[in-house]
C-alpha cells in the first residue's frame, strides 16, 4: 500500500540497491509515443511556408495569362501537388533505406520488419504516383490556360505528358512509382528490395533535366548537383521520417539510429554543398538581392538550424539511446527536425515556381547557346593538354574512385598486409585516363568534332576498363573491409560480395548478354536518335559516356577480371578477346567509307570555319576506332599471355585471385554461400 501511495503522489521509490554494487541500468521506454502531433504539425508548417513562399516568390502574379485562366484550384493545386510528389518520394526511399540499410537482415531475406517497411513504401509509393499524375494534369492546365477539369478528356493530357519534356518528365516518375508499389508489397529478398531502393533514387531524378537548372549556363554543373542534392535531401528527411514512425516499437532502435546518423551527415554535406553550388550559378554569383535570394538565404538558415539540432542529436538523444535511457528525447528532437525539413522542403518547391534573377551575360553567339561555352579554336596538343572542361560527374567519381582505393591500401598496409604496387598504378592509370578523356581538351571538343567525340568513346569503353580491371578494386574491397559485428546488419566486407554474387550482376556480366550490350552501344549508338541528344544536352552526354564505361567494363570482366561472377575458359577468354578486333574494325572501317554526316543538323548549327569538313572528320574518326580497337585487343591478349606463361593453361582457366584465395577472402564467400 506504502509503495502504491508513493507512486500515487509521484515520490520517488528508495534505492535498494546493496551497498557495493552498481545500480541497474533503468529500463528502455516501451510507451509508444505520440507520434499525431509532429505529422500535423509538420504538414501546417509545410502548408504555411509554401503559401508564404509563393505569395513572396511572385507566383500568384495575376499578370501571367494562363496561370489566371486556369483557374484557382490550378494555382492552389499544382504546388500542393509537387510538395506532396516531392515528401512521397522521400519518405518510399526512407522506407525501403530502412528496409536495406539500417535494420538487421535475415540471411538473404528480409527480416519482418524489413517487409513490413517495403510494405509501408509501397503505400507511400502509391501516394507518390498520384501525386506525380496530379501535378502533371495541374501543369497542363497552366500552360494550356484552361480549367484543369477541361482536361477531362485526355487528349490534352496525354499530349502534355508525351510531347514536352516536363510531362515526359513527369510521367516517368509516375511509372516508376507505380512499378515500385507493386513490386515493394511483394518483394521478400534483401536484393530485391537493394534493387527497388536504387529504382525509388532513380524516380527523383526525372524532374531534376527539365528545371531551372537546365536553362543556365553551367547547366551540366547545375544538373547533376542538384541530382545529388535531390537524392541526398529524399534520403536525409525520408530515413529521419520513417524513424519517428517506427519510434519505440523496435527492439534495435539503439543501433538503428547511429547507424542513420553517420549517414543523415553525409547527406547533410552533399545537400549543403550541391545546394551552395546551385543558388551560385542560378544567381551569377554572391548576388542576393532578388526575391529568388533572400528564400536562398532562408533556406540555408534553416538547413543551419538542421545542422544544430544534428549536432544536439549526436550530444544528448543518441548517447541516451545507447545507454538504453527512455527514447522520448530521440522522438521530441526528432519531431522538431522534421517539422523543420517540412518547412525547408516547402520552401524548395516555391523556389521551383520562382523565376530566378535574370543573368547579366554578354550577347553570345548562337555555337555558344548550343555549347554552353564559346566555340573553341583549332585543336592542337596544347588545346587538348589545357583547355580543360570538367565534367562534374566523372570529376566526382575519379576522386571518390582515388580516395577510396588509396586508402584502402593504406589499411591493408597498417594492418600488415601487402598489395601489388603495379595494381594500384593500374588503377590510377584507368582514373587518369577517364578523367583526361571527360574533363580534359578532349572532353570540350568532344562536341565540336566527332574525331573527339570517338576518341573519347574508344578511351572510356576500351581503354579506361582494361586498367581499372587490372587494378583489382573488388578483391582490395574484400581484403581492406571488416566483417562488422553479428547483428548489426550487413557488414561492409559482405556488400561487395553480395554485389558480385547478385543475380543482376551475374545476369549483366555474362558474356552472351555483355557482348551485345558492348556492340549495341558501338553501332547503334550512332544511328539513333541519342547521339544528337547527347551532343545537345550535356548530363545526356555525361551519361552515355559512363553508359560506355560500365559496357566497357561488363565486357572485359569476365575476360580479364579477377573476381568475374563467370569464369570463362581459357579458350573462350581469348577468343572474346580476338572479338575487339573485328568488332572495332568494321566499325571503323565502315566510318571511313561513309558518305553521310552523322547529326548533320548539329555540326551545322556550329558553323565551325577550321579544321576538316564535318564528312571528312567522321571519316578520320573512322581510323581512330579501328586503331583503339587494334590497341585494346593486343593489351588484353598481352595479359592473358602473360598469365598463361606464368600458370599454364589450368591456371588460366580455374585461375583465382591470389586476393580471393587468402582466407579471409574464402570465409567471407563461404557465410556469403551459405546464406545464399
């Protein structure tokens, strides 16, 4: 009765620990909290700051035409309609990041909480859709000017959404999430669901090549920054947001939540820095001045006070977490962090409805519109050597490539191991070259001359692959990682074997699928459609080039690689590689006997004055094929010769890497088989 009164009052209970022992941690907090009034909160400030945002951005301006004749419910509709595409999106990645990256997997399958959060993406998904549909008829109705209910019909509709770029825009993301929420309610294994996350990262990056950032000067920076802060934001606020839903109601929240906490800074400096890369090319530098500047201003301040509350997170709701001390500190801070995001995630929609300051930029002639920088001179060794044009894209993954295999040796160094120092030049040799042909002379005349343009393709899918290949990255990646701690989910030692042994790896690297792959990108490249875009756009450009690269790659996996899923034998090995030659030399021989320019409407428009005529330069490029091909063949049966003479025909054909052999190396492939 004494103990029940006591609690009655609230006084607290004396401590009965004995003399001499420590006193038992308290117990975690099983009380679910609350989680209705952050969501409502959240979606008020969401719905306030947009409304803010667009009445001080200038989008009610009853001065546009067809904004006025569209009608209210279109003005209102259509940026509640991205607001709720953009936090759908978010929160279906959040969901399935939990799902693959932060909660303990099941052997090869995912655990029941895994496949109660692919289930829960795959309502969010449904959401996402929808609402990506909705905005889609809400933009037609705009630029139209008619009621969105005059769009009843369809044909409007179905125009926008296949003749224009914004509705193509928009209806990919609205496939995609579909796709995605049918197949997140059904997907079982931890591969799938890894492969529904990467599809949910893809499906933000639609909208991203018909924005504000296209219409810049610098609009291959632009474009892929901001694809980077896309897929950074989405990951960021959706991790956060599927935390707070699932709150005290799982066992592992303590190793969830650090785990998402090293993640949420990186993505806190990728949002940070591609955004500070935006707003500089959109306002042609420190200029704030402009409406569009000060909800620049606002929106870093914000993502200032997300960097405190992250801080506040790391210093106190973590450390009580791991101390197993009552959760609702992680849930409170949390909620306010959300509530912010909410706000700042506003206030990047009305940025999109903003027009941004015009540019103060001289007259440019009509090679620098389509180029994005002025015509160059003619080609010649300095102008190839220093006239650089980076490329942000493989700028970015040759350092990520550097940094991270430099310093993986250095660890298998500390920890007393050995790597082949001809290796790691062959590596820094791949990236050198990759890095010369994108962001080099080579990679701005690459759009002027289409001799560039195949120099650059030989370089990147037969060259560049063969030195990255030899530098072993997969089996240094084994060697370097460790295993992790049982019950802490996937270790980083099992990533890249589980990479290897996936079923859409083994399918991609196998020789009768990666050997048409390679040639469809060598012939019918050309004759298609994309290769005029790709001289038009360039993130289009960017990514045919790294669509090279990775073909390039697929193909001489097999033949060269170390750690290949498919271990052809030594035979077939050499006659893949005899393939190069004829595949190369038909190719090229059937550009120096071609009579019609490729793009003729491109080079054109350029109205270059030096160098060869557009027909003869395709021709000329014809030869650099032939002799790329002759050259990639010849280094490849070089080393395949080279490992014969030093193991003999058997240890061609059952040869492992000396790296895959050690056993470390052989324990990591056999828990891997196992749990297969």
């Amino acid at each position: 009765m004494m103990t029940e009164r006591r609690r009655e009052h609230g006084s607290p209970e004396p401590d009965r620990t004995p003399p001499g022992r420590t006193p038992p941690d308290p117990p975690p907090d099983r009380t679910p909290p609350d989680r209705t009034l952050p969501v409502l909160g959240a979606t008020a400030v969401a719905l306030l700051s947009l409304a803010v945002v667009l009445r001080f951005g200038g989008a009610f301006r009853p001065n546009v035409p067809t904004l006025r004749q569209a009608g209210y419910f279109t003005t209102v509709g259509s940026p509640i309609a991205r607001l709720t595409m953009n936090v759908a999106g978010a929160i279906t990645v959040g969901w399935l990041l939990m799902a693959v990256v932060l909660l303990p997997p099941d052997g090869r399958e995912l655990s029941d909480a895994g496949r109660r959060c692919a289930r829960a993406a795959s309502l969010s998904a449904v959401t996402w859709a929808v609402s990506a549909l909705g905005l889609a008829a809400f933009s037609a109705s705009e630029l139209l000017g008619v009621p969105v209910t005059a769009l009843a019909g369809g044909g409007d509709l179905l125009g926008y959404l296949t003749d224009l770029s914004q509705g193509r825009a928009l209806l990919a993301v609205t496939a995609l999430a579909a796709v995605l929420s049918v197949a997140a309610g059904r997907i079982r294994t931890l591969g799938g669901a890894g492969h529904l996350l990467i599809l949910a990262m893809l499906a933000l990056l639609p909208p991203v090549f018909t924005g504000h950032s296209m219409s810049t000067g610098a609009h291959s920076l632009a474009v892929f920054s901001l694809a980077v802060h896309v897929v950074g934001a989405a990951t960021w606020v959706g991790g956060l947001v599927v935390l707070l839903a699932i709150g005290a109601r799982t066992a592992v929240l303590p190793e969830i939540v650090p785990r998402y906490s090293r993640l949420a800074l990186v993505c806190f400096a990728a949002v940070g820095a591609t955004g500070l890369i935006n707003a500089w090319i959109r306002l042609g530098g420190p200029h704030l001045g402009s409406r569009y500047g000060v909800l620049v201003v606002v929106k870093a301040a914000a993502l200032a006070a997300l960097a405190v509350l992250g801080w506040w997170h790391r210093r106190s709701s973590i450390p009580a977490l791991r101390d197993r001390r009552r959760v609702g500190a992680f849930v409170r801070l949390a909620a306010v962090e959300i509530i912010v995001m909410a706000a700042v995630f506003a206030l990047a929609t009305g940025l999109s409805r903003t027009p941004p300051p015009p540019a103060d930029l001289p007259l440019e002639t009509s090679a620098a519109v389509l180029l994005g920088f002025p015509l160059p001179g003619p080609p010649g060794p300095r102008a190839y050597a220093l006239d650089w044009w980076v490329d942000p894209l493989f700028l970015t993954l040759v350092l990520i490539g550097a940094v991270l295999y430099g310093a993986a040796v250095l660890r298998l160094r500390r920890e007393g191991g050995g790597w082949p120092i001809a290796r790691t030049v062959a590596w820094y040799a791949g990236l050198a070259i990759v890095l010369i042909a994108t962001c080099g002379g080579l990679g701005r005349y690459s759009m002027v001359l289409f001799s560039a343009h195949m120099a650059q393709h030989m370089a990147l899918s037969a060259l560049a692959p063969i030195a990255l290949l030899l530098g072993a990255p997969v089996t240094l990646a084994l060697r370097a990682l460790h295993p992790g701690r049982a019950g802490t989910g996937v270790s980083p030692r099992e990533l890249p074997a589980a990479a290897v042994r996936s079923r859409t790896i083994r399918f991609l690297a196998h020789p009768l699928v990666a050997l048409p792959v390679f040639v469809a990108g060598l012939y019918g490249f050309y004759r298609s459609p994309l290769f005029e875009a790709s001289l038009r756009d360039h993130a289009v450009h960017s990514l045919t080039m790294l669509f090279f690269v990775v073909t390039g790659l697929l193909y001489l996996w097999p033949i060269i690689g170390r750690t290949a899923p498919h271990r052809p034998a030594a035979v077939t090995r050499f006659l893949l590689a005899l393939a190069m030659l004829p595949l190369h030399a038909v190719f090229g021989i059937g550009l120096m006997r071609s009579e019609g320019v490729l793009a003729p409407d491109w080079y054109a428009a350029l109205g270059r004055d030096w160098g060869l005529p557009p027909l003869r330069d395709q021709q000329a490029a014809g030869g650099l094929a032939l002799g790329a091909g002759v050259a990639a063949a010849s280094l490849v049966l070089l080393v395949l010769a080279g490992r014969w003479r030093r193991s003999g025909p058997a240890g061609v054909d059952g040869e492992l890497d000396a790296g895959l052999c050690d056993r470390q190396h052989e324990d990591m492939l056999s828990i891997h088989a196992r749990r297969s």
